[in-house]
C-alpha cells in the first residue's frame, strides 16, 4: 500500500495555489487573468479580432509572474529584481489596456462585443493600474533614503 502521509507535489502546489490566492497579490493577479480571459472572449466574437493581442499578452505575463510568486521562485531566482519587473509589466498593462479599450469604446458603433470588451478592458485598466499603485508603494517602502554628507573637509 502507498504510504499516505507523505504529500505528493501536487498536493503541495494545491496547497501553495490556495494559500497565494488568499493574499492581496493572488487575489489581483487572479483578477487579471480571469479579466484578461473574458476580454479575450469578447474581441474574438467581434468583427474586429485583432485588439486581442493586448489581451492575450497581459493574460500570458500575469499568469508567469502568478506562478513564479505562488512557486516563491522569486526568492530562488535572484538574477531579475522581480518587483520592478511586475511594476513595469502592470504599469504597461494599464497604459496598454485603457489606449485600446478607449479606441474600442469609441469606434466600435454595431460592433458589440467589441463595445463589451472595450468596457471590460478599461475595467482592466484600472485594476492594472491599482496593481501598479500596490507595487509602488511596496517599492517606495522598501527603499532606503539616505542624508547628504554634511562632511565640512570636502
């Protein structure tokens, strides 16, 4: 018989899954891949299919940097600055997503999946952006400031 108190490693990615999604950053990450995926649903029903790049790009990045924080490869892999690069990959996000669902919004007259996805990507953008805002404020926080010298022999 298998020995049943030792966990498998699915049961510990389960486990590790279900423990991120509690925290602040599961829960926007998560909201950024579930409303990435609804956009991408309604441009694909649009006449107009190709402003689901931006949609299928930020889905892919946030489903990376979500599994490399739930993992806690982030302090295993210490050659990238992984929160500068999460800052930038939702700073750009936001931008990304407001330009294209204003564009989306405006022109998309007869077009109404493209008008939904145009509402759902600036619903987006203002998660990405409130992202960005909860990052800055870890970075800002983390920071070091450090006085000028006041050395008089220079």
């Amino acid at each position: 018989m298998a020995d049943t108190t030792a966990s498998s490693p699915a049961a510990n990615c389960v486990e590790k899954l279900k423990s991120y999604v509690k925290t602040q950053k599961g829960v926007i990450l998560a909201a950024e891949i579930l409303i990435s995926f609804i956009i991408i649903i309604c441009y694909a029903a649009s006449m107009y299919g190709g402003y689901s790049a931006v949609a299928i790009c930020e889905m892919i990045f946030a489903m990376v940097f979500f599994g490399i924080f739930m993992m806690e490869m982030d302090k295993q892999i210490l050659v990238v600055n992984w929160v500068w690069s999460d800052l930038f990959r939702a700073g750009i996000g936001a931008v990304l997503y407001i330009i294209t669902s204003l564009i989306c919004v405006i022109g998309g007259s007869g077009d109404g999946a493209r008008i939904a996805g145009g509402v759902f990507g600036l619903i987006a953008g203002i998660l990405f952006a409130y992202d960005t805002y909860t990052i800055f404020l870890q970075v800002k926080g983390t920071m070091q400031h450090t006085a000028a010298s006041t050395d008089e022999r220079v």
